[in-house]
C-alpha cells in the first residue's frame, strides 16, 4: 500500500515496516536503514513493467 504520493515528481513511495524487515534473511542484501525499506516508483512504472513483460 502507497505511504506517500509526491505529484509534483510524479511518484508514488512505499515503506516496509521496521519489524518486516528486522525479521527478513534477506536484510542485509535489501536495506540498511533501521526504519525500514522504501521504494520510490514512477507513477507510470506499473504500465512500462507490462510493457516490457
């Protein structure tokens, strides 16, 4: 679920919660930040990932 929408940059950020990401394997190859992951996304990306697909 969307955290956050900048429209004047045209994306949209999600952020894993803190405690997801404490209990990941995967940790440590994805993120550093004791917060939590956060992926920045163009608000057209979805539509080129099926493009390309």
């Amino acid at each position: 679920m969307p955290r956050m929408r900048n429209v004047a940059r045209s994306l949209i950020g999600y952020r894993a919660n803190a405690g997801t990401c404490d209990t990941c394997e995967l940790r440590l190859d994805c993120t550093t930040s004791k917060t939590g992951r956060q992926i920045l996304r163009h608000f057209d990306e979805e539509y080129v990932d099926r493009v390309k697909g």
